[in-house]
C-alpha cells in the first residue's frame, strides 16, 4: 500500500477526526478509503446507467417471449458452468 497525503481545510480535518473520535472508523486513512470506496460505487452505478439507457435506446423494440428467456437462461447457465470448468 502506498502513502498519500492529502491537505484539508481546518473545519473538514476537524469532522475526519470527529468521526474517528465517535468510534465510526478507527483512523483517519480508513475513513478516507471507505469515502473513495463509495465514489468508485458511484460511478459504476452511472456507467451501468449509461450502458442501459444506451442498449434502451440501441433500436426499435422487440417482443420478449418466454422461448427467448429459456435461450438466454440455458446460455448463461453453459457460460457459467464453462467459467467453473476453467477456474479448477
């Protein structure tokens, strides 16, 4: 792991230290990963947004019938058991 340091005004070094204080993290560093932890689960939720609004609005439509739910089920199903097969 490597070190960074980072300047914060008075008033935000103050909360950072207030909530190691309450016992919610045990450390300033620990607070500030979990921080960066939600903002990367930000962010991969806007991608997944973009990607599904993108394949919304890739074409016209189209009817789903339950024969196609059964083909995309057994294709997931070989690709997962394909993925166990290679990961032994």
């Amino acid at each position: 792991m490597q070190t960074m340091n980072i300047s914060l005004p008075d008033p935000m070094k103050q909360f950072v230290e207030d909530q190691v204080t309450a016992g919610a993290y045990s450390s300033a560093s620990e607070y500030v990963r979990e921080l960066v932890r939600a903002d990367q689960k930000r962010h991969a939720k806007e991608q997944l947004e973009q990607v599904l609004l993108s394949a919304i609005n890739s074409g016209d439509p189209i009817e789903v019938t339950p024969e196609m739910i059964n083909e995309v089920r057994q294709r997931l199903q070989a690709r997962a058991a394909q993925r166990k097969r290679v990961g032994r």
